[in-house]
C-alpha cells in the first residue's frame, strides 16, 4: 500500500500565512495602482468628497437679513460683486462694504474690502480649499448676499502656487447643494473652491513684446517706437524672453505673444489678446517703447479702473532695489512712475469709458470693457470673458538717449524686480 504524507501542523500554517500574504500583497497593488491619480482628481470637485452629513450641520439655511446682488466680474483673480449692473452708475452701493466669506466646514472668516476698483474685492488666490458662504454688512447689520436669478458662472483657475492651483466655482442657486440633500430659499451665493494640479493648457502669465502690430484697418504694420538708438520690436522681445525667464523661476508658466517676425496686432481671433484669453491667463504684461523725449527712466500704465495695486508693488520695488523710474504719477494714491491710462474723447471731446491703449483695454474682459470699442475690428467674442490684469511697463524711450542708456545698463535687474514685484503682489 502506497503511503500518505501528512504535512505537519506547523508546515501547513506557515503555507497559508504565505499565501494569504501574497493575496494580500496582490489586492494592496491592485488598490494602489487603481487609485485616484492627480489627473484624475481634475474633474472632481471639492463638492465630491465632503462629509455630507457634517456639510448639513454645518451650512446655514435661513438668515435674518438677505442683500441682493445684480453683477459680478472677475479681473485676474479678483472676484467683485456690485449691487447694480456693472457700469450702470458711477458709484455702486456696494462700494466700501465688507465681504465676508465663511468656510462653511471649518467657520474660517476671511473679509475684504470693495473700494469700487475691478481689482479690490474678493482675492481667490488667497482662498483655501472649501465651502465659503458669502455675505455683507447693510447699515451694520450682517446679511447673506444672494442673486434674483440662478446660475454657475464658468471655472476660475487661478495662478500656480507650489504647482497646484485653485479651480474656484462662483454658484447662486437654491439648488447648489442639492446632491447633498440641502437646498435653500433663495438663490445664496456660495464659493467652491478645489486645489488641483495646473492643466497644460492654462497659463499664469503672457508677456506682449510691443512693436510689429498688424494694423487692420489699414492692413499695414505699425512697427513702434523704434529710431536709430532703440529698436521696439526686437528689444521688447529680448526683455520678454528675460522677463519669463525669471518668471518661469518661480514657478509660473509663462506664453510670449509674439515670435520673431511675427505681427499679431490686438483685434481679432488670432490678435495677442484673444492669444491671452485662450490660455486663460490671469495677468497680460505689455513690454513697450515711447516716443517721449522727456522720458528718461521706466515708468507704468495702468488700467483707471484699477486702484495700480500692481504697478505700486513695482514701483515701491523698484525704489528698494536702486532702480530709477520716470518721476511722474496721476495722483496721490500712486508711486512714483505710475500712470494711469487715458480714457478716448467722443466729437464732443467727453471722455468715454474706453482706454486709449488696447493693451489695457481689450485685456481686461468684461472689466474694461474689451471687445465693444474699433468699428468692425473689435474683440467681441471676448466682452463678456474674465478679464486678465493689465499693466504696462514701458521701459526706454526711443527718443532719449539716457533712458535708453539706462535700460541697457539695469535691463537685467529690472526684469528680476519686475518679476520679484509680481511674486509679491499675487503672493506666489
């Protein structure tokens, strides 16, 4: 009779410890391989891993004073909110209110101040991840802000900060939270805001080298500021490509408008405009020339609409680090070398609501009211888009020797505090 081997206790036990640790190893790297990826995590949203039951207890659903709000725009990645339709009156009632925002899951208060600039009111950079409610101050009492009519306004991305960015949702709807069995009155405003990697497709800054722009209405090239002693179109691409340089340093993903022997001019679909808002840019920074003999240093243009945040952050900056700019302002409220931009003159000679240069005008959206000024030629698919932040930094003149001198001399340094100047200002 043939014999049966019996394996002892202690041999089996140790087979299927083996076992269960290799079925156990195989589910682990299952499990890890089909795990959410950041690319994956692009198309979710805050909304889709909150603690429901704990969003239910937390959000507020009735309130003892309500606030109305008509209008909204976003210039960079400031959110404004206004109590009347954006540009229907010179001063709107929401100027000098505080916005308050709560985060809903963690009471979290963060408030800013509407100074009536498109660049003064809520900063979405600056926002963590979460579930905010909005609301304002109405004669001291705190009221939660609400819209007449429901809608999701389209994603806000902002700029890149430790390679991630935030894809901020702008809802007002009684049914915002509807998926979370919550629903409310009246359309409450509400912010979501989700931390995601940055798309490839969307850029932080775009860097337009003034000079080489195609005029279309005359289908000629209008070449700049450009004389025996400076050429604008290929300098203004040289200090582009250093200006970048210096931003991509810090993180930031950067698009020059404009390649050699190229001559994009600033209307149409292919204009360096409509280039900015195809890679939703936040901030559009115009590298130009003058034909002002007088100047002698670098100086600013900014947008009226603008309270020149920025172009003051570059100025303050600039006086730190040694370098001199062209001693001149349009008020009190600006640093030196700080300009405003110029409104056009109707027959009448009345000032209209259009900046002179397009590289402030039709770079703003909505904000600056791109897209409805220039006949035919305008940028009209664009009038209603959120604006980027326009600053132009004009940094010789084609017409002073000096200045021109001087920019050779500092072009280096200049292109660092610029750069080191917008770090601070979006607080990258």
């Amino acid at each position: 009779m043939k014999k049966i081997k019996i394996m002892n206790r202690k041999k089996l036990s140790t087979k299927i410890i083996g076992i269960v640790t290799i079925a156990v190893a195989v589910v682990c790297v299952f499990l890890y391989a089909s795990r959410p990826t950041e690319i994956d995590k692009l198309s979710e949203s805050y909304l889709d891993h909150v603690d429901v039951e704990k969003l239910q207890k937390k959000v507020e659903k009735s309130f003892e004073g309500n606030y109305l709000i008509k209008d909204y725009l976003v210039y960079g990645e400031t959110l404004s909110l206004y109590k009347s339709e954006y540009g229907s009156v010179e001063t709107d009632k929401m100027q000098g209110n505080n916005i308050v925002l709560r985060n809903v899951m963690n009471d979290a208060i963060t408030s800013f101040t509407f100074n009536g600039s498109i660049d003064s009111g809520i900063d979405l950079g600056s926002l963590k991840e979460g579930i905010y409610e909005l609301y304002t101050y109405n004669h001291f009492e705190k009221e939660r802000i609400y819209f007449k009519d429901a809608f999701k306004a389209k994603t806000i991305t902002t700029m890149r900060r430790d390679e991630k960015v935030n894809d901020v949702t702008f809802v007002a709807d009684k049914n915002a939270l509807k998926n979370q069995d919550i629903k409310f009155k009246k359309n409450y405003a509400f912010i979501i805001v989700t931390k995601h990697i940055p798309k490839s497709n969307v850029y932080d800054v775009v860097i337009d080298p003034c000079g080489n722009a195609m005029n279309y209405v005359s289908n000629t090239v209008d070449y700049g500021a450009s004389t025996s002693i400076l050429d604008e179109p290929s300098s203004s691409l040289e200090f582009a490509k250093r200006v970048k340089k210096e931003l991509k340093k810090k993180g930031l993903k950067v698009k020059v408008l404009r390649k050699e022997g190229e001559t994009p001019g600033y209307y149409g679909a292919d204009g360096r405009p409509a280039r900015g808002y195809k890679v939703k840019a936040k901030l559009y920074l115009a590298l130009g020339a003058s034909y002002d003999e007088n100047v002698n240093a670098p100086y600013m243009l900014t947008s009226p609409y603008t309270d020149s945040g920025l172009a003051n952050t570059v100025s303050y900056f600039m006086s730190q680090n040694g370098i001199s700019l062209y001693a001149a302002r349009t008020n009190t409220t600006q640093e030196n070398g700080v300009l405003n931009d110029s409104f056009l003159l109707d027959d009448n000679e009345n000032a209209q609501k259009y900046e002179f240069y397009p590289q402030l005008r039709e770079t703003g959206g909505r904000a600056t009211y791109a897209g409805l000024y220039g006949g035919d030629l305008t940028n009209s698919s664009y009038k209603d888009s959120y604006g980027m932040y326009g600053l132009y930094f004009v940094y010789a003149s084609a017409m002073n020797s000096q200045s021109v001198d001087y920019f050779n001399e500092n072009a280096d340094t200049i292109a660092k505090i610029l750069v080191k100047s917008i770090v601070r200002y979006f607080e990258i």
